[in-house]
C-alpha cells in the first residue's frame, strides 16, 4: 500500500492540503504522533513503517485534523467575533473536526486490546 510509513503518509498530506513550508517541515513529527494515538487507543504495537492497512485511515485522518489545526495557528483567518456574531474563517475549524470524527469512527471499529490477569490470594 502507498500509505505504509510515516513518510509516505506525511507526503500525501502535505501534497493533499497545500501545506505551507512552515509547516511540512514537521509533518514527520504529526504523523508520528497520529500513529502513537492510534497505537496507545488500541493497545497494539504500530511500527512507522510497515503500517497495517486497517490503522491507516485512523492514522491518516488525525494527522490531517492535526495539519489544520496548526496551519489555523499559523494563519491570521481574518476573524472578527462581537458577541455571538462571528465572522470568517470557521471553515478550516469544520473540516479539522470533520477529519477528527471520521478518525474517531475509524478508531473505535478498531476496537481496543485489553489485557486481563487474575491474582490469587
């Protein structure tokens, strides 16, 4: 699969959302940590390369939630909020939960791994 490492996946991000300069340079470190949530999340031990097919869309999904958030930080959207009026750059903020959902739809089809010991007394 073209989406098994770290690398290729933060290559398909930064190309799939016109990741500013700023920020690919880290894309590495997102995706990593996207794939230790994903690793903690389901108690199964997920390597950077050789990715399983069946992590990679939880995986994919939060490191791109997380790309937009931070390229929210980095951008001035031009919003301007009096009260409950608000106005401008929501968007970004809807498709970066948007991705957040899907990859907590994917995570929890995954399932978790639990490990259960008996002390006798």
């Amino acid at each position: 699969m073209g989406l098994s490492s770290i690398g290729s996946i933060s290559q398909h991000i930064t190309e799939s959302l016109s990741v500013p300069t700023g920020i690919s340079g880290n894309m590495i470190e997102i995706v990593d940590m996207a794939r230790q949530h994903v690793a903690n999340y389901t108690g199964v031990d997920i390597g950077s390369n050789s990715i399983n097919v069946i992590y990679q869309p939880a995986i994919v999904n939060i490191a791109k939630a997380d790309t937009i958030d931070f390229m929210n930080a980095q951008e001035d959207l031009g919003n301007l909020s009096i009260d409950d009026l608000s106005v401008g750059g929501g968007q970004s903020k809807d498709s970066a939960q948007a991705y957040r959902q899907m990859a907590e739809n994917y995570l929890q089809s995954l399932g978790r791994t639990f490990t259960y010991k008996k002390t006798l007394l």
